[in-house]
C-alpha cells in the first residue's frame, strides 16, 4: 500500500527538519521555507494517520502501537498550533508537540530496527549486568 510506505521517508523528514528548526531558529528565506514544508508534510502525515491510523495499529506490535499513538498525539498538537501560532505564550505546547514525536519517532525506530534484527535479544541483560536496567521500560 503505497500510503503506509510514504509515511515513513515523511516521518523522517519531519525529524530531520525539526532538528534543523530547533538547532538552527534564524530568520532567513531558508529557514522559512523549512517551516513551511514541515508544516505542509505534518499535514500531510496528519491526513494519512487519519486515514490509515486503524490499519498501522491492527498490524503493528503492542510497543509499535504506543509510538504510533505518540505520533498521533504530535500531529494533533501540531495543528493545533498551526491554529494557534507558536509565539511565546504557546511555547509549552510546541515543546509537548516536540516530546511526543521524539518519543513516538524513536519508540518506532527501535521497533523498527528489533524487528531487522538490528538489536539483539539479549540487550535487557546486559543493561541490568552492567548496572544500566534503569534504562529498561517495565513490562
């Protein structure tokens, strides 16, 4: 299905421009053109999640389903904030819209990449032997 496919290589866009947003705020053509396709792509995504969100959650892990829900949550926020602007007083609501697509993109990139075969089994034991098991979710 071609819309489940596009949503990746759109998901990573919107990471790698976020990134430049936020590293980089100037106020140049560049950088405003960057917030425009971010803003154009998000909707885009928002769409297709709309669309799609049934499906992706009916075929996805249970760990895959919380970082599509998390994403979901991001594409809300993000237009809301088309509505609403992102002048200062709505800077709490741009850093949950930025939290959650953190978290939502990379709970699917390690579902993505376990799935590869990208990380192996045994990494939950060799957190807790070498004193990292903090960084293990529970359950």
């Amino acid at each position: 299905m071609l819309g489940r496919r596009a949503l990746a290589p759109m998901l990573a866009f919107l990471f790698l421009s976020a990134v430049y947003l936020y590293a980089f705020p100037q106020a140049s053509v560049f950088y405003a053109g960057i917030v425009l396709l971010h803003t154009l792509v998000g909707v885009v995504v928002s769409v297709y999640l709309a669309i799609l969100l049934f499906r992706v959650l009916q075929d996805a892990s249970t760990i895959a389903r919380l970082g599509w829900l998390l994403i979901l949550a991001a594409a809300i926020l993000g237009i809301v904030l088309i509505k609403t602007g992102t002048s200062r007083p709505e800077w709490n609501r741009v850093y949950l819209h930025i939290v959650f697509a953190l978290a939502g993109s990379g709970i699917l990139f390690a579902d993505w990449a376990g799935s590869r075969g990208w990380l192996s089994p045994g990494i939950g034991r060799r957190l807790r032997a070498t004193g990292y098991a903090w960084l293990l979710l529970p359950g």
